[in-house]
C-alpha cells in the first residue's frame, strides 16, 4: 500500500454473524506472527498485551474451518507460533479484497479528497485559544 498518512482511505470490515469480524487489526497480527514467529512479539509490535494477541488468534483460529496460526510448545527455543498454509492464504486474500474495495471506490475517494477542507482539524485535536 504506497498511501500517504493523510490520504483517504476505505477500511475493509467483514462481519461474521453472530459476533466474529474480520478486520485489519487481525490481519496485521497474522502478518506480525508471520514475521516474529512469535505471539507475542507480534502482540508488542501491536501495543498489545500476549492475551489480547493470544485471544485474537484464538478468534481467527476458531472463525474458519482451518486453523490460521499453530503454535509450538516450549523446548530450547521457547515455542513459538507459525501460520499455516490457510493463515498465509487468509492474509493473501483480505489484502486483495483491499485493492479490490480501494479501486471499485478510487473516483469517489478523488471526489471526497476533492471536496475536503485541508484545514480543517478534527476537534478533539484541537487546543483551546485564549
């Protein structure tokens, strides 16, 4: 993704009813686990506690009919947690549904780009003048 951090951007968000999601915090876990090997260094990366990571990966292992993340007991190297062939997959997908989403969308972001004050802050950013 080459955005710029003040650039329009869709969030893609897919609801599983009755209560599971799936969304970009998730994926960006999967992807962080990928990297570390670990949960939990993927959880830090994230600012996150090791349960919140480790109950998130329970979610998604739960979600699906495949597990996305498999995680190795102890021994000399501590354990850690790999993603499976579906994992990889699932992270594959969500971000093509991504650019899919961004350019089914591309005229209508212009246009609210177009349209937008640059100026204009958000007012939970803004500081009190006296």
């Amino acid at each position: 993704m080459n955005d710029r951090p003040d650039d329009l951007r869709p969030i893609l968000r897919i609801d599983f009813p009755p209560e599971d999601r799936l969304g970009r915090g998730k994926i960006m876990l999967l992807e962080h686990i990928r990297e570390t090997g670990s949960i939990s260094a993927a959880g830090r990366a994230m600012d996150m506690s090791y349960r919140r990571a480790w109950l998130l990966v329970d979610a998604l292992n739960r979600m699906f009919k495949e597990p996305s993340v498999e995680s190795q007991r102890g021994g000399k190297q501590g354990g850690g947690a790999a993603l499976t062939p579906f994992g990889e997959t699932l992270i594959c997908r969500y971000r093509e549904m991504e650019a899919k989403a961004r350019a089914a969308i591309a005229d209508d972001l212009a246009w609210l780009e177009a349209a937008r004050d640059p100026d204009q802050t958000l007012i939970s950013d803004r500081s009190p003048r006296t």
